[in-house]
C-alpha cells in the first residue's frame, strides 16, 4: 500500500471511530435525559430557516434523537463563527423534536428583523417539517412551570 492510501485508510478508520463515538454518545445522551425524568429547561435557537436543534427542513417531527450531517446552508450560516473552513460543524447531534417538546419549560432566543419574520411564521402558521420550529404551537407546559410575562 502506497503512502496516500495509508493516509486515506488512517482517514476512514477515524471517520469511523468518531461516528460510533457519536452514536454511543446519543444513546448516553437520551438515556440521561430519561434517568433525570427529562429535561427541565430546554434552551433553543431558531435557524435562519425556521429549524431547531438542527432539525432541518424536511426533517421528519418524529424521528429520533440522531446523528446528522448538515445541509450546506448551515455550514456556510455557521462559517462565521471559525477562523478558515477548520473546526466547522458538518456532522451534529441532533435533538427529536419531541424529546424538546417534552421539556418542562421552553425558551426560543430570537433577535432581529429577519428573525420576527420566522417567530411570526413558526407561531402563526402552519405545523409543518418545512419549518420544525412550527413544532411548537404543540408544546403545553407542564404543570408546575413558571409562565411566560
């Protein structure tokens, strides 16, 4: 084996190692989650797409607690944040919507024009898997939470 294919091997070993990381750190994660009896505040942002927790667009409402490689708009979105293409998320964990809305107390953070625009749709229009945010209009508090003033 050449040297270049020592390399890309070295390359597929640790891409592989790192996605079985990920995928026991989720199964710690949601078994942690139900150890504690769920989660008491749940802390979101609101992507520029009208996604949390990096459910993207599409993405199903019901699917699981995941590993998921980002769409390209995110990683360009999030390119701001890092000096150079070195340290990018491309492959995150991303949390099932309903995991989130199981939470005893929900804060979504949003600031700006192009935000209200996506707070107005996510309140005011319709549940759909095209803005996963729109999930929220389900979430009922638990009793016990304090209420919104």
């Amino acid at each position: 084996m050449n040297s270049s294919g020592m390399i890309w091997s070295a390359i597929e070993e640790v891409t592989v190692n790192a996605l079985q990381l990920h995928r026991y750190t989720i199964v710690i994660m949601v078994g942690r989650i139900a150890e504690c009896g769920g989660i008491d505040l749940q802390i979101l942002d609101i992507g520029t797409d009208g996604h949390i927790a990096f459910n993207e667009p599409t993405s199903s409402l019901s699917w699981h607690t995941r590993l998921k490689t980002l769409s390209k708009h995110p990683i360009e979105h999030n390119a701001r944040f890092f000096e150079g293409r070195e340290g990018l998320l491309v492959n995150v964990i991303t949390m099932r919507v309903g995991t989130i809305l199981n939470a005893r107390m929900l804060v979504l953070v949003a600031s700006g024009k192009t935000n209200a625009r996506l707070i107005a749709q996510t309140i005011e229009g319709p549940v759909t898997s095209m803005g996963t945010a729109s999930a929220l209009q389900l979430y009922a508090a638990k009793p016990g939470a304090p209420t919104a003033r």
